[in-house]
C-alpha cells in the first residue's frame, strides 16, 4: 500500500531542507538542473541567484520547472551506515523577480543575513516556485525499514 502523507508533513520536511534540485529548460527543449539553496515562504520556495545566470535565463524562456528536496535519512547509533535519502518531488510554476519585488523579511533569509552592496544588488534575482498538482514522496511519514519497500514508501500529497 502507497504512502500517504498528508500535505502538512510534506510542507514541513520542506521547510526543514534548504537544498534540493531544480530541473528546468533551456530554450532550445533540452533538460537541465542545478542544486540550489532556497527558502519557504508561505506554500512558494524562493531562490536567489545571479540575473544573467542560465538558471534566470531559461526560467524566462518557460517558467515550467521540477523540484527535488533530498531528505537526510540516518540510522540513530549506527550513523555509518548509509541510507538513501527520502525525497519530495513536484512540478511548479518559475518567476524571475527582482529584489525589489520581495519583502525586505524575504531578501534577509535568501542571503542569510548578509548585506548586499549596490553592485551584488543590481546583479542578483530572485526565482519564485509556486508547486502545483501532487507532491510526489518517497520516504516521507514512513518508517525507516519501510522505506526498503519501493511501493510502500512512495507516496502522493495534494500541494
């Protein structure tokens, strides 16, 4: 039997990460990703990067994007064992934004509380994923040993 963890555990794991893999594409259709840092901010992540990085580029070109948050998984006394992390997938909808167009709240937890100056201001963005449809899980709200069990730790969450 499938997963089935609600949307609020799956929010939660979210908000514990600040790194997952954003999947994107490039304006000639062919697939890309990058491991970026991000923040929550309501049910959006925001992530902060370079205005002209490729990243900015082709999220202009198609804002359709994917997202993968990796979730350490750990044996409590037995840390050298290694376990593949649990994950939560989904699609979502990318916005370039300007700095200007977050709060001042948000841009302090994009750069962790560094100050910006002109010139890093003037070359940075932010990008806006709204999810959308179904969080895709594997591993959320399920004991460590079923996670040994594909079909019994994948799981599906409205966003």
């Amino acid at each position: 039997m499938p997963a089935t963890p609600p949307t609020d555990q799956v929010w939660s794991e979210i908000r514990k990460q600040i790194f997952a893999v954003l999947g994107f594409v490039s304006k000639n259709g062919e697939a890309r990703t990058a491991g970026i840092v991000y923040v929550v901010h309501g049910r959006e992540l925001y992530i902060a990067t370079g205005r002209q990085s490729w990243k900015a580029r082709h999220i202009r070109e198609n804002p359709n994007v994917s997202l993968t948050v990796t979730i350490s998984k750990r044996i409590p006394l037995f840390p050298w064992i290694k376990i593949p992390p649990a994950t939560v997938t989904f699609q979502g909808t990318a916005a370039v934004c300007t700095l200007d167009e977050v709060s001042a709240e948000l841009q302090h937890s994009l750069f962790r509380g560094h100050e910006l100056d002109a010139d890093t201001r003037g070359n940075s963005c932010v990008i806006r994923v709204a999810p959308r449809g179904e969080f895709i899980t594997y591993g959320v709200g399920v004991p460590l040993l079923t996670m040994r069990h594909p079909e019994q730790a994948r799981g599906r969450a409205a966003v």
